[in-house]
C-alpha cells in the first residue's frame, strides 16, 4: 500500500490503464472481472479516493440493493492502532471483506480506521461516508463520521450526521452537546473569528448569540430542515440554501422532495445546466426507487395490475435515463463516455442506427475504440448488415486485450455470425481462437461440433 509520492511514474501510468479498463467493465457488468481491477489499483494506491470510489460503486453495482449484516471484526474502527503494519493488515482484510458485501458498516469504518492511521484522511473520510449511506440510523457510524467532517470544517456535514442520532435517539445528550459545539465552531469558522481571540471569546463564552438562529421563539430547537427553511424565507433568492435542502433530501432518499428542491434551484439558477442534470438525476432515482418497490411488491402479489404499473414505470424510467444523458450531452459534445452510455440506452431500446452514430462519436476515444466496434458490430447485425457487421467484430478483436471479456463477446460473435452466414471456414478459425483463451465459453464445444460437421459435408 503506497500513497501517490512513493509510487513512480511508471507504476501510476499501469495503475491509471488498470482503473480505465476496470471502468470499462463495470460498465459492461463485468463487474467480478473490474473488481479485481478497482482493488489492485486502490491497495496500491490507497490515497487516491477515485480508485476507492469506483472500488465501491462497482461492487454496489453487482449487488443491486440486497444489503447484507456486518459480520467483520471491530479491530481498528478509528484509530484503534498506531501501528502501520497492523493498519496495513486491517484494511487489507476490510476491503476483501467489502467484496463480499460492500454495505458491511463494520468493514467501512475498520478500513477508515486504519487509513488514518496511515495517512490517508481523505480515503478514511469516504468510508466513513459510505458507512453511513449504508445504515443512516447508525449511531457508532454518525458518529465517527461527524468527527471526521468536523476535522476537516465540513461543519454542515458534521451537524446532518449528529442530526441523525438525534433522530435515532431523540434529547441523547452526547449528541446535544456535540451539536451546539458545531454551530459554535461553524460560527466562529465562517466569521473568521478563530483569527481575533476577542471574538472567538466572545462566541464561545455566549453560545446562545451563536445558536439563536437555531432555535423559535420559545427557545425550541429547529431541526436542520427548519433552519434551512428559516435562511430561506430570509433570503429566498440564496441558491446554496435550496441546495443544501435538496442534498439532504436527496441522501436521506426522500427523492419527492429533492426533486422539488432542485427545481426550485433551476428556477433561481436561471436554469444553470449543472442544476438541471442533479435535478433530472433526482426525478431518476425517484422513478427507480418507484420501479424497485413495484418489482419487490409484483414478486410477493403476483398482481397484473402490479406487474403492469412496473412496465409503465420502467418505460418512464429509460426515457428520463435518455434525457438524462441528453442533457450531458448536450453540455460536453465531446465527452466519449456519455456518449458510449447513450448509444448503449439506445441500442437497448432497439434504436440501432441512432446507436451506431453515438458509438461512432464515441469511438474517437482511442481507450475504447475496441469496445465501441464491437457495439457497433451488434447494431449492424440486428438490422441484417452482416457484411458491415462481420467487419466491425474482427477489427474490435484485433484492438481488444485478451483478458478483456469483450474479446471473447466479439471471437464468440464472429464464429456464430460466420456460422449462420455458412462461412465455415472463418467460424473455426475464429472459434479456435476464443477455445484458445476459454473454451468453456458459453456453447462453444457444441458450435465447433456444429461447424466440424457441416465442413465433413
């Protein structure tokens, strides 16, 4: 495990090709195969929080929403040890552990834990983050997360973790004290006053002139949510304020009312693209909460109406994935990756021909050049150009890697389109060659018999 100033040139030019390929697969729900990719880049460079981020979202990816219970051991939560060798031990063990179940809370903070220790704060802080997006009711979670927000001035994010707690537990007074010790700090933070010892006395010596802004009239104190309604009605045309409501909605999964704040900020915004994409990535995650609940509602009902209302809503949610995209799009032109990921909604929804022109945009970017062939080659196929398609698969082929599994998807495709197309000749060769890397390949075996056959004929 290195962080970024022992690691040479060369060994973060390998590192970098690694992640690029291991987004690759993960966009291609190879996701066993990336994260063997995430991993070795993050062990090897633990301080980059890129590689643990994708680390994390590709195994969050493959396991969909079926979050497991903790089971990891509690050693080194939060700077349990000062010993590096031991930390190194400790996030080894959490990170396999995570790639079993990445929601494992005891795992998330052992490996922030043991990040600290080495170093690595900005690492340690995201999986504290990611401990608490697993179980937001988590007291032990919130808490080391607050602490941690806290050290880095992240006050507002320190104050929604202790607002959890007392949610969890309301009037606790750890989490009380903690509390106003944060808007004390945050207060003297933002007035700059920890530079002019006689203001920050003065703040700190009379909490209530700090925190009155948190309470009524009768001395009640307001929830985040009532504070932040407060700053509104004051200054209704401060867009922070809407953001921060949306953010808040939008992480406690309440997408009805993160939708309605980012609106809200697009309209103040004077419609800035940057608010209408978190906007339209809002009302996305609200049709696909929708569609996941109706899916799980439909398995134990079995009702038509059911399973009719999930069609409909899963139609509404491609078309808002789609203008989605578009908006991206839109706003970077040039951006090969949004422009993979609207050829592939489109190929998908069996546009075919708009696909290949997004695939063609999209192959400009020389990483992916293969993988967009071979999209390309698909689309052909569905619309009955075997020619032009046959062409796409063997120039993909020849740009893939052999341990990418695109390689065996395009030898796989070339030997059953030549087959179809009663080129036996080409089907055993490019047959061979994918028996040469995998011959357990799908139904490989049974089609080099088929192909041995028709050429005895």
């Amino acid at each position: 495990m290195s962080n970024d100033s022992t690691i040479s040139a060369e060994e973060r030019e390998r590192l970098q090709k690694l992640y690029t390929n291991g987004n690759k697969q993960m966009m291609n729900q190879n996701y066993d195969y990336a994260n063997e990719m995430f991993r070795e880049c993050f062990l090897r460079d633990s301080a980059n929080i890129i590689y643990l981020k994708s680390f994390l979202e590709n195994l969050r990816r493959k396991y969909g929403e079926k979050k497991k219970k903790s089971f990891f051991s509690i050693l080194g939560r939060k700077k349990d040890t000062t010993d590096e060798k031991k930390a190194e031990a400790i996030l080894k063990s959490g990170v396999d552990t995570l790639q079993s179940n990445p929601w494992d809370v005891n795992a998330l903070l052992s490996s922030g834990g043991a990040c600290e220790v080495l170093g690595y704060h900005d690492s340690a802080l995201e999986f504290y983050r990611a401990a608490v997006d697993s179980e937001p009711a988590n007291i032990e979670a919130n808490k080391i997360c607050a602490e941690a927000l806290r050290e880095n001035a992240d006050y507002d994010g320190a104050l929604l973790c202790v607002l959890r707690i007392l949610k969890a537990r309301p009037g606790d007074m750890e989490a009380e004290k903690m509390r106003k010790n944060l808007t004390i700090e945050k207060t003297i933070h933002k007035g700059n006053y920890a530079q002019d010892p006689k203001m920050r006395d003065a703040a700190t010596s009379n909490p209530a002139s700090t925190i009155a802004e948190n309470e009524d009239v009768m001395g009640r104190k307001l929830t985040f949510v009532e504070q932040v309604e407060r700053r509104i009605k004051k200054n209704p045309d401060d867009l922070a304020n809407y953001n921060e409501l949306a953010d808040y909605y939008y992480q406690n999964a309440d997408y009805d009312k993160a939708e309605e704040y980012f609106t809200k900020a697009v309209e103040i915004s004077k419609q800035e693209p940057a608010m209408i994409e978190r906007m339209l990535d809002a009302q996305k995650q609200k049709l696909h909460a929708k569609v996941i609940n109706l899916k799980d509602e439909f398995a134990k009902n079995k009702n038509e109406n059911t399973k009719n209302e999930f069609y409909k809503l899963k139609e509404e949610l491609d078309k808002k994935n789609i203008e989605l995209i578009k908006h991206k799009i839109k706003n970077q032109p040039n951006n090969a990756t949004y422009r993979f990921e609207y050829g592939l909604l489109l190929q998908k929804q069996g546009s075919f021909k708009e696909a290949i022109a997004e695939f063609q945009n999209a192959k400009a970017d020389t990483s992916r050049k293969g993988e967009c062939l071979l999209a390309i080659g698909q689309c052909f196929q569905q619309i009955k150009q075997y020619k032009l398609a046959m062409e796409h698969y063997q120039e993909s082929v020849e740009l893939l890697a052999e341990t990418d599994e695109n390689k065996k998807k395009g030898l796989y495709l070339i030997t059953k389109l030549a087959f179809a197309t009663e080129d036996y000749d080409k089907a055993e060769e490019y047959g061979h060659r994918l028996a040469a890397i995998d011959f357990s390949y799908k139904d490989l075996g049974d089609l080099l018999d088929k192909v041995a056959e028709k050429r005895k004929i």
